[in-house]
C-alpha cells in the first residue's frame, strides 16, 4: 500500500473505533474489528486464548521486539462535539486508545510492505489497561517471553502534534489502591461516653495519613497519598457503628510504595485502638512504576530527531499506566505522543486529531526498523 492509502485507511479505523468505545475487559466489537482488518491485509495474529485483544507479527525470526497499544474505553459520556462521536451512551474513548489501536494498525500495513525487516515484531492490540489488569493477560500467555525490546505509544493532549516525549526511568508512577473500614461501637448522639465513635477515628486518621508523606519519605522522591471517599453515618443524631475512607497511593521507588502500604496499615489500626475500635485494612495492588530504560529513551530521541519531530523530557507525573508490568520483564521505553493541544485525558471533551495519526505511524515505523537493527548488530557481534 501506498503511504496516502495507509493514512486514509487508518483515519476511517479510527473514526470507527471511536464510535464503537467497549469498556475493559469487555472489547468484544474492538478485537473483531481489529482481528478483520489484519486479516484483510494478511497480517497474522496469534491463536492465543484470550477473551479480548490480540498479538499480532510481522517479519521472521530473530531478533523479537514488542509494540503495545490498548483498546479499552472509560464508563464517560462524551462531551466532544466530534461528528464522530460515541454512538454508545455512557462510554467514550476519553484515553486516546482508539488513536493507539489506529496508529498500530497505519504501523502493521506499512511495515508489511518492507521485506527487510531484521527480525520480528510483535504487535499487541491489549485490552483492559483502564482496570490495569490487561497487560498481565498478554504476559500469561507467554507470547512475548522471547521479546528483547519492547515499545508503547500514548497520546498526549499537552504537546502539539507530532511531539515525542519521554524519559529515561520512572515515568509513571506506580498504582495502589485502599479502603479501611473504621469499625466502633454506636450511641445516641447525646451519649458520646458510651460510644466508640467511627467518625474520630477517620478524623484523625486523615490527618495522621498525610505525615507518611510528610515524615517518613525522602522529601525528593515522589509519593502521594490520597484519600478521597469517606462515608460514614446515617443521620445527625446517631454516632455510627461503623465507617470507611477509600483513597490510592502512588508512587515511584518501590521502597517508598512498600513503606506507604506498611504505615497506612499500622495508622489506621492504632488509631481505632486508641479510640476503642478497629480497623481494617484492604490494598489492592495495581500497577507499578514506568522505569524506561535508558537507550530505548535515547533510540526513541534519536528517530525524533532524524523525522524531524520535536522532542521533550516528560515531566513528572504520578498517572499509572500498565504497560509498567512489560517492564517487569523486558527492557523498553513507554512513550507518548502530541495529538494536539486540548482537554486532557480523561475528561468528556477530549480529541485526539486524527491529523497526527500519520506522525505517529511513520514514528513507529521508523522505531521498530532501528530497534530491530539495532538489536540484530549486538548480536552479531
């Protein structure tokens, strides 16, 4: 295929799937769709035994790198104005995924044309990165064990079209969440003495939450404690038996996440106990910190500047993202790209332009051909 046909193909692609937005773990439509499109253009997926999502290859043998892009949609109603808007209420696309599943398909079609390609790469189509759970299903598979390399692409409503950013190590940050239930003993409002109250223990406990931040870390490493649900109570004059906060940690080092777990647990127990109460204390593990490695980051800069495309150093961010479980793995880089300045992620007005579509595959393009002899050099030596 031509070059113009690629990007008037992967433009059509992209306004389908934006149209068509399935939740995580629920991308039925999305991975036909895709699974139909390759096929059109003989590209072969993997018979791997996945409810949704798929891995795909182009090329032969050795070496093998990895690209990843997601396909989940948010539980958001849009709020774009795009004539292409959602058609399905209460889901959107607001993460940029359409755009990545997109820019993959423009990458596959052009690099099915080259013939030289030193090597194999693998190109994920993953579902369910919103719960942060889809990257694990892809590497239960074993599908990726023999991967030297591995790249993803996200966009980014910050930078103009076209811009690369990246950096070198901790990029994202790692993803834990928590709820404690405050469990005391209720009264009536007018006979606090007999009671136990929930209510001051969460108190204090939000308080005393933030000094893990404050006193227990290295000031210059980033780590966040937020607690942002709290409920407890039924009526005015009645002190509860019960109560509960919900919040997230992140962070970056693995011993500040460790360190956060621990002392979040240990607050929250000594202060019911102090107050005549319990606590109890439930952290779900999410994804890890983003740690790109170094001259992945440098290759990514490098095809940046010979494509005369901008590039800048991410700035810090505490966002998750789970292509972070690849890394646990395989060396790699996690990269975004400029779709256009605008509402941010996440929010029921944001677009990618579709205009920086084309960027995005002659980067990617340009990326896995570096890679792959970059990596067929080493070993040949």
């Amino acid at each position: 295929m031509e070059h113009k046909e690629i990007v008037a193909e992967i433009k059509d692609h992209f306004y389908w799937l934006h149209r068509h937005p399935e939740l995580s773990g629920e991308e039925f439509g999305t991975t036909e769709y895709l699974k139909n499109v390759l096929a059109s253009h003989s590209v072969l997926v993997y018979p791997l035994p996945l409810s949704t999502g798929l891995v795909a290859h182009i090329g032969q043998g050795n070496p093998v790198i990895a690209f990843r892009c997601d396909i989940d949609a948010l539980p958001m109603q849009e709020e774009s104005g795009l004539d292409y808007s959602s058609e399905y209420p209460g889901r959107m696309h607001a993460c940029g995924h359409d755009f990545h599943a997109a820019a993959l398909l423009g990458i596959a079609l052009a690099l099915k044309n080259d013939n030289s390609l030193p090597g194999t790469v693998k190109l994920i189509f993953q579902p369910a990165e919103e719960t942060l759970g889809g990257a694990r299903h892809i590497l239960e598979t074993g599908i990726l064990d023999d991967a030297k390399a591995i790249f993803g692409l996200h966009c980014c409503a910050a930078y103009p079209n076209g811009t690369i950013i990246s950096r070198p190590g901790f990029m994202n940050g790692a993803v834990d969440e928590f709820r404690i239930d405050f469990l005391g003993r209720g009264a009536h409002a007018c006979r606090p003495h007999i009671a136990a109250d929930p209510v001051i223990m969460i108190g204090n406990f939000i308080q005393a939450a933030q000094t893990i931040v404050s006193r227990n870390v290295n000031p210059i490493h980033s780590l966040l404690v937020g607690i942002s649900h709290i409920e407890a109570g039924t009526a005015k004059n009645i002190i509860p038996e019960k109560g509960f906060v919900e919040g997230t940690i992140r962070s970056l080092y693995p011993e500040d996440r460790k360190l956060a777990k621990e002392r979040l647990g240990s607050l929250a127990c000594s202060i019911a106990e102090s107050f005549g109460g319990g606590a109890v204390v439930h952290i779900t593990d999410g994804s890890p910190a983003t740690n790109n490695t170094p001259e992945w980051v440098a290759l990514a800069e490098q095809v940046a500047r010979k494509l005369q495309m901008p590039f800048v150093t991410a700035p810090d961010s505490l966002s998750g993202e789970d292509f972070a479980f690849y890394q646990q793995n395989i060396p790699g880089a996690f990269i975004q790209i400029g779709t256009g300045i605008g509402p941010m992620m996440h929010n029921p007005a944001f677009r990618a332009d579709p205009d920086a579509l084309e960027l995005a595959v002659q980067f990617g393009v340009q990326l896995v051909q570096e890679a792959l002899e970059k990596l067929k050099y080493v070993e040949s030596c």
